[in-house]
C-alpha cells in the first residue's frame, strides 16, 4: 500500500472518529434526538452556513462518486456513500480516495 493510500485510509478514519466524537458528546447532554441536534445545527447564521456547505459538499460527492463508479465499475466506491451521510464529508472524501487509488486488477 502507498503512503497515499494509507493517509487518505488515517483521513478517513479521523474523519468519521472525531466528529462522531462531538456528536456522541452532544447526544449524552441532550438526549438521543436527531430532530434537536438538527435544530441545533441551526442556531444561528453562522452554523447555518456551514451545515449548507457541507450538505452541498456532500451531494456533490454523491455526484462524482456515482459518475466514476458508472465508468469504472468500482463498485465498493459507493460504501463512501453511506459514510458521507450518516458520518460527514471529513470520512466520506478521503474514504472514496482511498478506495479510488486501489491497484487495478
């Protein structure tokens, strides 16, 4: 495996542990409910606007992923789907690169 192999594989691993860290962190304070945490994402402008950067950050993904799966046929891209949406863009991204740069058969 190539050492860009492995920091995009570190990237993803930090991008789906440290944020589900202040998400556990938020769930223990607040009780376990998504539709309060949603609220909370949009408390004011600021963190309103990052929610909408990420969510487009996100779709945008979802794009290209579905894009080059479609011409590549590299089917296990799209488990960086999933990890997009249910963890955040900071896992997702560096888990599609790292599945990307897999040595072709």
């Amino acid at each position: 495996m190539t050492a860009l192999r492995i920091t995009y594989l570190a990237l993803a691993i930090w991008g789906a542990v440290h944020p589900m860290y202040y998400f556990v962190t938020w769930f223990r304070a607040n009780g376990w409910d998504l539709m309060a945490m949603v609220d909370a994402w949009h408390a004011n402008a600021a963190s309103s606007g990052l929610v909408w950067d990420l969510t487009i950050a996100a779709v945008t993904l979802t794009v290209w992923i579905l894009a080059e799966v479609a011409v590549r046929r590299n089917w296990l891209g799209l488990l960086a789907i999933p990890a997009t949406f249910c963890i955040g863009v900071s896992c997702g991204l560096p888990l599609y690169l790292f599945l990307r740069t897999a040595p072709v058969r």
